[in-house]
C-alpha cells in the first residue's frame, strides 16, 4: 500500500519557506511521502504571505487552476491553506469559495495541528464524503 502524497507551494517571505519546511516534516513524521506534482498529490498546501504583492490574488489564481485539475481528473485532494493570508481572512476563504475546495484553513500559530486536521478532512472512504472544512486561527487583536 502506498503513502498518501502532499505538496506544500509556498508563495511569500523567508518565514513561509521555514514553515513550509516545518509542515514538510510534520507530514513526513504522520506518514505522508513527498509528491512529484500536484497531479499526484493526495494532500496540497498553500503556505502564502499577506506581506507580499498580490499574495492574495496569487492563491485564488492557484486554486482556480487546482480546480480545473480537480474537474480534469476527477480526483478530489485535501487542499489547506496556511500562513499570514489564511491568519487574516480565516473563515472568509471558505465563503469567498462557496465552501467547497478549500478543505483546512490553518492560522500561523497551528501549523503542528496541520496533519491532525488534513487526516479529518480527508475523504471518507465508507460514505465517500468529505467532512465539513475545518479552520483553526487565531486572528490578532488590536489593542
């Protein structure tokens, strides 16, 4: 039986490319194996940066295109969305794609709960059906 397979994409600052790294190794650690492309992944991330230009409209660009592969294949992945953007918009990403897509919303400060959560969005093989999306941020509060 083979590994279930991610891919983490990280669009943003040096501090994304740490924390892609630190999710690699958590998914690494829960079993997972690295995939070729995103065509074999089972699992994809999207680590993005709200500091960077157009952060935000990269990752609905790349979701678009995640959903055209979705519809080409026909093979449903657990997507989830982490870094400064998923911290900021928390629950609007799953309104701002009609619920469905986006199945894991994780804030900055979760990143170890990322194979937790990706294991309770992934498909349930007795029903085929997907679990509700989860989101665990925590949004910053000013004083």
């Amino acid at each position: 039986m083979s590994r279930p397979r991610y891919l983490i994409e990280t669009f943003g600052c040096q501090m994304n490319v740490h924390d892609s790294e630190r999710m690699e190794g958590l998914l690494e650690q829960a079993g997972y194996e690295r995939a070729a492309s995103d065509r074999d992944a089972d699992v994809v991330v999207i680590n993005t940066c709200s500091v960077r230009d157009h952060a935000e409209e990269k990752l609905y660009t790349r979701l678009g295109q995640l959903r055209v592969l979705e519809e080409e294949t026909g093979r449903s992945r657990v997507l989830a969305v982490a870094g400064c953007v998923a911290q900021q918009e928390g629950d609007a990403l799953f309104k701002n794609t009609n619920g469905r897509l986006i199945d894991v919303v994780l804030g900055t400060h979760r990143l170890k709960m990322l194979p937790a959560l990706v294991e309770r969005a992934r498909p349930d093989t007795a029903t085929a059906r997907w679990t509700s999306p989860v989101s665990t941020t925590s949004r910053f509060r000013s004083a």
